[in-house]
C-alpha cells in the first residue's frame, strides 16, 4: 500500500512534545484580506490552476459538555478564484453526519470579498439543506455575485460525539491547490489517541505544548495542545487507476487509545488483535449472529429442505455461496455489522454485505467447515493499518474457509460469482482474519482479469467484414458478462461489447457456452457483418484491423502524477484476427511488428501484421499487466505501455488494388 511519508504516533493528553515548528505562517483573520491575495492573479507552485485554498485552519477540541465527552470542530476556509472556469466554487457543500442526537452543524458564516475587497455577506436564504442518504447530509450554499478574482470565505462549527475517532480525518491537500493547512488538536490528559499521518515531507509546522483548562462542568485538567500545518501543496484529482483518493493525499487520522481517569483502571480501547477478534465474536450484534442457532434457524431449515444431507461434503461450500445469493439480494451497502438478525435478512429477502456473507459463515460452520469472517476496507473506504487493532478501519465483511492451499474467499452478493472471488472493490491488498485464537492478516491476490477474441473473416471490395468471431471472457471479466446477461437477450447484450464504434454492426448465430459454469471463462461464438468497416478511397480500401480490445485509448492523461496508478486486478488480452482480402487487393505495406516491456516484468505488449498467404493477413495484439502498482516514477513509462497500445488498436492498414 502507498505512503509517501507516514507515521504512526501514539499521541497522549499528559504530554508528548513533538518537535518545534520548522516554519511560522501568519494567519489572516476571518474578513481580514491582504492587498497581496486581492491582487493575486494565479498559484506559483500549480500553474493550471483555476483556483486555491488560501488557508484551511481546523480545531479539534475534546471537551465535557452537559451531554459528556464531545468534540467541538471549528473550521474555517478561505479560497481564491482565478478565473471563470472555478465559478462552481461558488457552489459550496459542506457535509456532516445526518443524525442531531450525535453530531450538531451550527454557526455557519459565509462571505464574499470582491477584488476592491467589498465584503459581502451571503445570506442564510442561500444555505439549503440537503440529505445525501440517511447517514449524511450537506449545507448546499450558493453565493450570489460571484466573479474572477474574489474570495470566498466560509467558517462553522460541528459538536460531535465521535469521540473515538475524534470526529474525522483533516486532509491538509484538496482537490485544488492548497497555500497553507493547519489542524490543532486539544486533547485532555485522560485520553490517548494513535494519530495516523500521511504526508509528503516533514511538516511546516510541528509543535506542542501543554495547557490547563476547564469547562463548566469539569474541575481544571491538563490538556496536550498540538498543532500541524503544511504548505504549498499542489492538488490532488481524480486519475483513473486508484483506490480512493483519500489515500494519496496529506491526512491525519485519529484512533482512541485507551482513557485513564484519576482514581479509575484504564480502558484500553486498542488493546490487541486476539482482543478485538473475542470481543467481536462475543458481541450480540456479530459474533452471536453466525455462532448462535436461534439467530439463523429459519434459514438453516430452508437450506436443508434444497441441499439434502447426501449432498457430497466437497460441494457444500458451493451450494452454500448459491443458496445465500440467490435467496438474499444485495442491497449495495458495505457493513461490518448485520442490520438486525440473519433471519430478519433471509425473511426480508434483502441486506448488506454483513448481512449475506456473515450467513455463509453461519451456514458453513454448521456443515462443520473451518470458516471464519474476514474484515476488508473496499478500496473506496481507503487503506488497513495492521499496527493497530480498530474495526473501524474495515467496512464490510466476506467469508473466510480454511480449506486448501491458502484458503478460499466467498462473497455472496452476487448469485454469479464464483467461489474464490470477491466484488472488485475488495480487493485492497489484505484482509483481517477474525478468528479469536488465530487472529492474522491475510495477503488477498487478485484474479486475472482476461479476455480474448478469436476472428476468422472476409473483407469485401466495399469494404464490409463478414465473418465468425470466438469473444473468451476469464476471471472478473466473466463474472461481470454473466451478470449483464441476466434478464437480457444474448444477441442484444453481445452487440453492446462487440465493436460499438460501429453502428451498423449486426451478430448472428449467438452460442454461448458454459454460461452456468461459474468457475470457468464464459464463450460466445457468433457471426457479424460490419458494413464500412473498411473506407474506399478511389483505388485503396483503408482499413482498422482492432474492432475491439481491453483497452481503445490511453487512460492515462495527466502529464505527471505524483501517486501511484492502483490496478485491481492483474490483465491479459489478446486479439487474432485472420481476413481474407478482396480479389486483386494486396497490403500496400506492412507495418512493423512491436513490442515493449514494463519494469520490473510489469507487462507486455506485442503486435506484429504478417501474410499467411497471398490473399490473407493474420493481426496479432497481446497485452498483459502483471505487476498491480506502478510508483509515480514509473508514471512515464507506463503511460507510454498504454500511448503504444492505443496507437496499435488505432492503426489502419492500406490496401491497394493491383
């Protein structure tokens, strides 16, 4: 998994001194604009950019309210807009957890500073109010009357009982270049946190010092006060090829340690693997669900009116993955935790991750399998930390059987997936093995994603090609057919991921084979026509050899990247086609065969065009990508793997009439 620089700092109220700052920044004052920023014009350290954060300042403050132990976060953001194009900016969200009774958005200010420096304030008539789901909403502002070269300005405040993570991450790089970022954590002598750091150098800004403090309802206590600040830090966008972006970009996380009050024994909240694996498999809301009887019977009793006791022991764990998906829909939400019980799922027809795969669990270790839960972070939800035990880390769950060489991986969330693989988003390096005596860490390798087409046909002197294709599809790339052919017409399904650029396209005589054979590669044999394949041009027919492939175009854009390129899964595919040429057509030329090679045996490309004979040619494309992380150093010379290959997918043969 990435890091650029990360640490990991066991933080404690009674007083670690970090070190001192390297590097002073003077904040502005809210409403307080220099003559500097109003004139500026752009960002030195990220030129394109259209605009910047000026200054990010957050506080994290744990305190004793009349509710207890909560979190006070204050943030305060100010940001420059250079040109039309960051107008949007004027269309802030701001985003916080939906329930009232543990989390409180209030004191939201916002205000425009127009280039004189005019300040204008934005009215609560332009603050809406909107739900995303039923765990987060936003504050939807618009600000009216923005315009190139002002600033917007924005500070609340949210009261969190979060106090085990102590509210959220503070990600000191955005989405747009950042000038200065600064947290400061209050943390009371009571408590101990694990502070998780990413970040690309040593910080700006490193210091601590201790405190007395009080609240209304608190004697005075020591408190440990640290702040940390970044500079100049360009910004971090979406790219193809990553986990979530969460995980590139500077952060600081937080985990409670333990809490120690006078007088008191200490409640260590991290304590140990074998720890957190009893506590969770002790817990009524997990553990109970797979290991008590009484919460999964209703769905025991089904299952053995469909699989009799005779069925052969080697293919339960089979019958179990299929019975679960096809009885239980996914609901699309990732959880650690089952909603209610696993019969309420079963009654209920529907559920989550915990819900579906928490019941394979419970149905394998009644057929006396060694099966356990195995906790995953989808890589959306961002990197595990094996250092120290929180569940927090991890947000859903798949079944885990000790059986064979390395175990096997079972996750029930779609009826079309076969054992041994999980949804892609899984697949994030490792996955937790919840097992209260064997407790470890377990090394996921990911399935080969493969695809292939086999083509034997004929190109006509009006440039139509006609002919048999054979399209393979092996691993994920099968899992994911045979669920998009679910409820839909083969032919119709097929000429959607057969040659789209062509819209005259039609297939014919459409065979697929071992379409139930969920643990093998899924074929389809078909016949197509394809008028204008080829382009007539007086006396030459142009003609695009590659109607499809893996991959059509470069994904790869961005002149530099400064984070790694994440492949799920590791590739190979592979094109043949065979074509007889027109009567009296002859390839005018044939180009020269090409092959590169990644690092490190990160992958290859070969293509090569040859004569088979006089009037047929032969056009061979293979790639493969073996290696699933490339640094950001290697950036150059895999976007020039992919350049190579969309050149040769792109490449078009002249043929000249003799």
């Amino acid at each position: 998994m990435y890091r650029t620089f990360l640490c990991l700092l066991l933080l404690l109220g009674g007083g670690l001194h970090l070190l001192n700052a390297q590097q002073t920044y003077k904040l502005e004052k809210w409403g307080k604009v220099a003559e500097a920023d109003l004139q500026l014009t752009h960002c030195s350290f990220d030129s394109g950019a259209s605009s910047m954060i000026l200054q990010d300042v957050g506080s994290l403050e744990l305190t004793y309210t009349r509710d207890g132990w909560r979190v006070l976060f204050n943030h305060r953001r100010r940001i420059k807009i250079f040109d039309e194009s960051a107008l949007d900016q004027g269309n802030l969200r701001i985003y916080y957890r939906a329930d009232r009774d543990i989390e409180k958005f209030k004191d939201l200010d916002i205000q425009l500073i127009l280039p004189t420096g005019e300040v204008q304030k934005v009215k609560s008539d332009n603050v809406f109010t909107e739900k995303i789901n039923k765990y987060v909403s936003a504050k939807k502002i618009f600000i009216p009357n923005l315009q190139k070269g002002s600033i917007v300005e924005y500070r609340y405040e949210l009261e969190s009982a979060y106090i085990v993570t102590l509210y959220e991450t503070w990600y000191f790089q955005q989405e747009i270049p950042v000038r200065w970022s600064q947290l400061t954590t209050t943390i009371p002598q009571y408590f101990s946190y694990v502070y998780l750091m990413q970040a690309p150098r040593k910080f700006d800004l490193n210091e601590n010092h201790q405190e007395s403090l009080t609240s209304a309802f608190t004697t005075p206590y020591g408190a440990s006060i640290t702040t940390f600040g970044l500079s100049h830090l360009p910004a971090v966008k979406e790219e193809p090829y990553i986990t979530t972006l969460d995980d590139y970009r500077s952060h600081i996380g937080f985990q409670l340690s333990e809490v120690v009050f006078p007088g008191r024994s200490v409640d260590k909240i991290l304590t140990s693997w074998p720890e957190l694996a009893k506590k969770m498999e002790e817990s009524d809301d997990f553990g109970s669900q797979y290991r008590n009887d009484g919460k999964f019977d209703k769905i025991w009793s089904a299952f053995r009116q469909e699989v009799p006791e005779s069925t052969p022991r080697a293919e339960l764990p089979e019958k179990v993955l299929r019975f679960v998906s096809t009885n239980i829909k996914w609901n699309g939400e990732n959880r650690r935790y089952p909603e209610a019980s696993l019969n309420a799922a079963f009654t209920k027809k529907s559920g989550s991750t915990a819900d579906l795969n928490l019941t394979v669990v419970a149905l394998l270790k009644k057929l006396k399998f060694d099966v356990v839960p195995m906790l995953i972070s989808t890589r959306d939800h961002g990197m595990m930390y094996d250092l120290y035990p929180f569940a927090d880390q991890f947000n859903t769950v798949v079944a885990f059987l000790l059986e064979g060489e390395g175990g096997i991986l079972l996750d029930a969330t779609n009826p079309k997936r076969p054992l041994g693989q999980m949804r892609p988003e899984c697949y994030n390096g490792q996955g937790w093995m919840l097992d209260e005596k064997r407790p470890n860490w377990v090394d996921i390798a990911a399935p080969e994603h493969t695809e292939t087409w086999l083509g034997y046909a004929k190109l006509s002197e009006e440039g139509m090609l006609s002919g048999h294709f054979t399209i393979i599809q092996g691993g994920p790339a099968a899992t994911s057919w045979r669920s998009g052919l679910e409820g839909e017409k083969e032919q119709e399904f097929l000429k959607g991921h057969f040659a789209t650029e062509y819209a005259e396209r039609s297939v014919d005589s459409v065979v697929f084979s071992d379409l139930q054979a969920l643990d093998k590669p899924l074929k389809v044999d078909f016949y197509t026509e394809i008028p204008n394949a080829a382009s007539v041009v007086n006396d030459y027919l142009y003609f695009r050899p590659i109607l499809d492939y893996f991959v059509t175009k470069n994904p790869l854009k961005s002149l530099k990247r400064y984070f790694p390129v994440d492949f799920i899964f590791p590739m190979k595919s592979q094109y043949v086609l065979n074509v007889e040429l027109p009567k009296g057509y002859v390839l005018e030329e044939i180009p020269p065969a090409a092959r590169i090679s990644l690092p490190e045996n990160g992958g290859k490309i070969q293509f090569s065009v040859g004569k088979t004979d006089e009037s047929h040619i032969q056009v061979v494309l293979k790639m493969n990508i073996s290696k699933l992380q490339f640094q950001a150093s290697e950036y150059e010379s895999l976007k020039q793997f992919f350049e190579l290959m969309a050149e040769k997918v792109q490449l078009q043969l002249a043929l000249k009439k003799a």
